[in-house]
C-alpha cells in the first residue's frame, strides 16, 4: 500500500501544483 500511495503522490501534487498555479495567475489577473 505504501508503494502504491508513494507512486500516486508525485501525481497528486503535480495536480494540486497545476490547480494552484492556475488559479493563482487567475487570482492575479484579477
């Protein structure tokens, strides 16, 4: 399980780094 939640990691930070991001430039374009 460890192994599975260590893979799943790395993609659900790019995923949250992404929606941040975005939301972010939005935030500041605004």
């Amino acid at each position: 399980v460890q192994n599975a939640l260590q893979a799943l990691l790395p993609q659900i930070r790019e995923e949250i780094r992404e929606e941040f991001r975005t939301g972010s430039g939005s935030l500041n374009a605004g």
